[in-house]
C-alpha cells in the first residue's frame, strides 16, 4: 500500500470538508473493498476520510411504507435487523449471502452502492425496488444513481447518507453465487410494487453494470409466476464473459434466477 | 505516523505506526504477536481473522487506525494460562489440524461462529459460517467436528460459570 494519511470522522460536515482539503481523497467506509484495492495499489489516495464512526450514518428506520437503511450500517446489522426482515425480507436474504461473516461484520451498504461493482448484489435491489440514494447534498432514485461499471452518479467529496426503499408488495432475489469471490455470476432481483408495477433487476450479467430485464418484467405481468419466463429471450447481447462463463450462460442464468427469485418472493 | 491507543488481549497498548499500517500488520509486527497469520492478503482466506470489540473480522483488511479505541482479542488471548480455550481443546481433539496455518483464524472464527448460534449449531451451519475461513490442506471435515464439539463444551463452560 502506497502512503496515505488517515482521518476519522465524527460527522458528515467534517467528513466532507476533511475530503476538500486532501488533494486526492476517498471516504472509507467498512474499507472491504477499498483496502484491498489500495493494497493491489490499484488505487493510492492521498487521504482516507474514515466514515465508520460517524453515528447519524448508523441504523434503519420503518416509517410507514418506506424502509429507510442509514449508509454506514453493516451487511451484518442489516441482517439481524426486525424490521428489514418485516418489511423487506429479501433484502436481508440477499444481505446472508453476501460476502462471509467476517466482511458482513465491515461492510456497508453505502459503501458497496458507492463502488458499485458490476457484480454486487445491493445494487439489484436498488434498481428492483426502485429505491432512492440520499447523500448530503440531494436524493438520487437508483435508475440515476447507477451509471455503468465502478461509475455511480455521486460527485466528488459527495457522501451518501442513506438509502430508502418503498415496501413492495412482493420481493424475492437469487443468486448464483461464484464460490470463490462470492460475488454474483449471475443474480436477480423480482419485485411487485404496491401500485402493481413489476420490476427485474440482473446483476453480474450486463458489461454495463446493473440493468434492468423489460422482457421478463413484460411476462411477469401477465402472469406472476416462474413458468410465465419460460418462453421468454433474453439477449446475450452486451452481457459479460469471462472464464467464469459465456454471454449465453449469463443470459440463461437470467431468466433461471428470475425464476427462482419469484418462486423465493411467492 | 498516527499513535493507535488500543486494548489487545486485556492490556492497553499505544503504537505509533505509519497511516497505512493495517492491524495485522501492527499485531504482528510492533506487539510481536505472530499467532495471527497473514495467508492470501486478499480479503478471501480468513488466517488472519481476530475478535474486534466481539466481533471477528479480517485484520488484513483494516486499517491500525480504525481499531483506535477498540478491544482487539486475537488467538493468543483466549486461554486461560496453561487452560486452553474449549475451542483451542477441541481442535487438538479431534485434529482439527494438519499444517496449522489457517487454525488461529479458524479459531477465532469458529468461536464467533459458536457465540452467534449458540446450542443450535449444526453441520450445514458450521460449513457454510466457515466459508471466510480457507484450509488449503483441506482439513475440513475434522475442523467441523472440532467446532461442533467445542460448540458443547462452550455451552457446558457457559452454564457453569
């Protein structure tokens, strides 16, 4: 790891003015994978603004129909909590498989959106539910906040602060998990909104990041079941391949974890 | 160069490392406590995992200086004098080992694992809370049944207290 100097901050203000001064800093979040990447020296900021301790960023709060998850709460605290369990349940099912233990007890969710690597699993749910990205400055719905691979809509020294999710009528994620990274191949976010609307989301599938699947989306509202997506296409069109799998596989992975993430939301 | 003001294993120590320190390298390097290891630095094999306020995380992937403040216990810390741990116990009795690389973290893992699930731990469970920690001689199948049987000794020391 290159040189770098460390600051710990104890609010958002200080957070950001503490990033102003620095020539070329990141905010560190639960740093599982910003420490690792600056241990490849992939990346070298000239100071690391220590989001961890500030406590208006911890906690998740149940207000009626929105879920509301503050951005520095960790995989693991979002997990055990009752009402992501009550309201979302899916979010805290996609949460488990997630990384393992020791980074579920450091990472955030604020953290993971911010990096938004194309084959994370927090930024399916974003674009399923529709939800909305708060940061210090304004609120982003998740359409907007996710603009291609590593690339969200977030200016510099912009600090996400929460994120909120509308409770959906029915929700359900699968995933096929890369035994190694743990990262998804391949996985699928169904949700049925309140008002009817239905909305699929693939991650680790498109070279784009996390997209949107209007075919399936098509099928599951004519009929909300697995089987009304066996007749359906999905391109290979603009999907990764890598040696973990063709453009082809991924494109099939769609459609069978979509199948199973309705038959997970019921 | 910060100074780090931190608990290990009971006693407070202050360090003063370079910002870019990472907590198992002050472990390991300025307090000398080599018992937890440094395996593929990446984040995926757990040898390096310790307890942070409780909790066991991968001190490869910290910083010193987010553990400023905390109460750090790694495997050197959880025996009793000359009384091992029932964890520590069990992996030598069922050979939970074979080049011991990877055991301190299993450990430390394993009883996080242990204080998480308490009595209804299970085989599946224990297989898939361990998949953070990596044992290359593929040790598994006894590191199971070490844990599973400390996870009875845990409950037994528990009651007894």
């Amino acid at each position: 790891m290159y040189q770098t100097t460390y600051h710990r901050a104890s609010s958002v203000d200080e957070a950001a003015s503490l990033f102003a001064k620095g020539t070329e800093a990141k905010f560190l979040a639960g740093g599982q994978t910003l420490l690792p990447v600056m241990k490849q020296r992939l990346a070298s900021p000239s100071d690391v603004i220590d989001l961890g301790k500030i406590k208006e960023l911890q906690g998740v709060e149940l207000s009626g129909d929105v879920l509301t998850i503050k951005a520095g709460t960790t995989y693991f605290d979002i997990m055990q909590n009752a009402d992501v369990q009550k309201a979302i349940p899916a979010i805290a099912y996609l949460t488990s498989v997630l990384g393992d233990p020791a980074v579920r007890y450091r990472g955030t969710i604020g953290g993971s959106i911010a990096n938004n690597d194309p084959a994370a699993d927090y930024p399916a749910a974003l674009l399923a539910l529709g939800a909305t990205v708060k940061t210090n400055k304004r609120s982003i719905s998740a359409e907007d906040f996710f603009q291609g691979l590593f690339t969200t809509a977030l200016e510099d020294g912009e600090i996400i602060t929460a994120v909120s999710f509308p409770v959906p009528a029915k929700a359900g994620y699968a995933k096929m998990r890369h035994p190694a990274s743990r990262f998804a191949l391949t996985a699928v976010f169904v949700a049925q909104t309140k008002s009817g609307e239905i909305r699929v989301a693939a991650t680790g599938a498109s070279q784009s990041g996390v997209m949107r699947v209007p075919a399936i989306e098509a099928a599951l509202k004519a009929k909300w079941s697995p089987a009304a997506i066996d007749g359906v296409s999905v391109s290979a069109s603009n999907l990764l391949a890598d040696i973990h799998g063709t453009a082809e596989y991924r494109a099939n992975l769609i459609k069978v974890m979509a199948q199973r993430a309705v038959t997970a939301a019921g | 160069m910060s100074t780090v003001k931190l608990t290990v294993n009971g006693k407070a120590v202050s360090v003063d490392v370079e910002d870019r320190t990472l907590l198992v390298q002050l472990l390991r390097e300025n307090l000398n406590l080599t018992g937890t290891h440094v395996g593929c630095d990446t984040s995926q094999c757990g040898a390096c995992v310790v307890h942070m306020d409780g909790k066991a995380v991968k001190s490869c992937t910290m910083l010193a200086g987010q553990a400023d403040g905390a109460n750090v216990t790694t495997i050197e810390g959880i025996a009793k004098g000359d009384e091992l741990h029932p964890m520590q116990a069990a992996f030598r009795d069922n050979h939970g080992l074979q080049c011991g690389y990877c055991t301190p973290g299993m450990i430390m893992s394993a009883i996080d694992i242990v204080h998480r699930h308490g009595g209804g731990l299970d085989e599946a469970t224990v297989r898939r809370e361990l998949e953070g920690n990596i044992c290359r001689c593929t040790g598994y199948h006894n590191i199971v049944k070490a844990v599973l049987d400390a996870a009875g000794r845990m409950k037994v020391s528990q009651a007894a207290e």
